[in-house]
C-alpha cells in the first residue's frame, strides 16, 4: 500500500489543486453563486410567460 500511495506522490499538488476547486465549485453551487454564467439572462422559472397557475 505504501508503494501504491508514493507512485503518487509527485502528483499531489495537482490533487490538492483539484480537491479544492471541486470544493470551491460544491460551495458556490450551495450558495447560489453563477461562476461560470456569462450572459445577463434571468433564471428559468416553471411559470415563466405562458405558464400555468
């Protein structure tokens, strides 16, 4: 086992790097934030113009 875990040794920044943006990402999408919405656009609504009430 301790072999397995040293072949990755030279990679850990990258999974460190990785283990945080997964993070960052989970807590934006928890607290609403758009990060990767470019457009001005309003958000869907179920009963948008023609919708149902």
């Amino acid at each position: 086992m301790k072999n397995f875990l040293q072949s990755f040794y030279p990679m850990r920044w990258y999974f460190l790097f990785a283990i945080g943006m997964i993070g960052w990402m989970a807590y934006a999408d928890y607290t609403g934030w758009r990060i990767l919405s470019f457009s001005n656009n309003q958000q869907w609504s179920a009963s948008g113009p023609g919708g149902h009430k």
